[in-house]
C-alpha cells in the first residue's frame, strides 16, 4: 500500500520564518510610530489655526482686541483667553458679556484646545474641579517675566491689540504648545501663558511633578508647534527651537520699570 508524503516544514524552518516576521515587525514599527505622530502633529496645527482663525473672528467683533490671559483672576468663575474665542469655534457656547473685558463661562470639553499627543496627566485640586476646568494643550505667548514684568502683567490681564504688541505678525509667536500637568481651562498662571524664561528653563520651582527644560518635548520626535499672529503655524524642532525674534520684546526697546534693558539674551 502506497503511503502519500505530506510535505512539511521543518522545526528550524519555522524558527527562521518567525525570526523574519519579528525582524519585520521591529522595523516597521518605528516607521508606524514616525507615521502616527506625523498625524497628531498635523491635527495639532489644524487646532491651531482655528483658534488663530477664531481670534480673527472675536477682533472683528471686539475692535481688533485680542482677550487678556485672564479676567476675574482667583474667583470661581475666572476665564481665561480659550473662553473668549470659544464662540468663534462652537456656536454654542456663550458669549462674552463686556466685549474685550468678560467671557461667559466655559466648562466644556474642546477638541480644538487639545493636542492629541498630550497625554500629560493633570493633577486638579478640590477647588479646581468645582471650576470646571478641562484639559487644554496651548497657552498664551508673552513677554518674558523676568526682563519685562511691567508688559507681562499688562498683557496677561487686560485686552490689548496687535499693534501693540508688535509691528511684525509673522515674526511673533501668538499660542504656545504646553502639554504640563497644570495646564487647563479657566487656570490662572502659570498654564495660562509661556514666556522665554519658561520655554528655556521649565517651572522646576512648580511641582509636584516637577517640569524640566528644555521645554521643547511635546511630541514623540521632540519640537512643538507655535501659531503666530498672522495666523499661521511653524514647528519648531529641538534642534531648531525657538528663537529670540519669535518672542515679544517692548516695541520700543527702552529700559521697563522693573525689569533691564530692552534686548535679547545671549
């Protein structure tokens, strides 16, 4: 009786083809993540220009003001400048009572004020929950607090105008990225605003958990996304970070009460 040979493979066959499927997986996995962040990277953006487009929308109703960092600061119901814009981005919610000085309360969760790539954890007090406050990746870009703390205060509490600010819109940084545990909506300082000083040295006194400069981390490849006040948005990498003439320094570069002479770091 004739017997039929079933062809099979053989134990050191099946070694070598699982051996080749890992190496595989392992280089593609690398490029799956490449791939996947390259995605997050450019939602981000796409938030970015809609609340580059949404300020455009609220100056036009609020004679060319952009809306302080925050009003009615350490009250429970304190708003901070993502609740003056939130209008302009989801017609639902409510409007600004006093144009240019109060925004109506804004508790809601927002797609575009979050950065899919900040998986930071946020750590909220007692008092912090009862003011609603949501997740928010980006925050306000000013003066540096340290050189010019006369002009941070100013722009972090009162309505102010472009010009103002500066001659040069494509030059200046407008919104930050900054995926920090105490970055949220309807918070007062220090998630509310970036600076120079921080962008270079972290809040390490702010804690715990601590944060560490550079502070240029908030994507997998490392590098962040600025929005600027012509409304377009530039990524900066860890190589190529931000510099000097993308940060708002006085107009008119004279010595600040306070502070030391105008002019940049080196």
């Amino acid at each position: 009786m004739n017997r039929t040979t079933i062809p099979a493979f053989t134990l050191i066959e099946l070694l070598v083809v699982i051996s080749i499927i890992a190496l595989l997986i392992a280089l593609l996995m690398p490029a799956l993540s490449i791939a996947r962040e390259s995605g997050r990277r450019a939602v981000c953006m796409s938030n970015l220009r809609q609340i580059g487009i949404a300020t455009e929308m609220y100056k036009q109703e609020n004679n060319q003001f952009i809306p302080p960092c925050i009003v009615r600061e350490g009250a429970l119901d304190q708003e901070s400048w993502d609740g003056f814009i939130q209008p302009f981005i989801n017609a639902n919610a409510p409007r600004p009572e006093r144009p240019g000085y109060e925004a109506g309360a804004s508790f809601d969760v927002v797609d575009a004020f979050i950065c899919p790539s900040d998986q930071v954890p946020r750590q909220r007090s007692a008092e912090d929950s009862r003011k609603g406050a949501a997740v928010r990746s980006y925050s306000r870009v000013l003066h540096n607090s340290v050189f010019y703390p006369d002009l941070w205060v100013h722009f972090f509490i009162s309505p102010a105008k472009v010009e103002d600010i500066t001659n040069n819109n494509s030059k200046v940084a407008y919104i930050s990225e900054w995926h920090a545990w105490f970055n949220w909506r309807r918070n007062n300082w220090p998630g509310n605003f970036v600076d120079e000083n921080s962008y270079e040295n972290g809040w390490a006194t702010i804690g715990p958990p601590q944060e560490t400069a550079p502070r240029v981390l908030d994507h997998e490849q490392g590098g962040q996304n600025f929005l600027f006040y012509d409304t377009h948005v530039q990524w900066f990498a860890v190589k190529r970070a931000m510099h000097g003439q993308h940060w708002p320094v006085p107009k008119d570069n004279r010595r600040r009460p306070g502070g030391r002479p105008g002019g940049r770091r080196r």
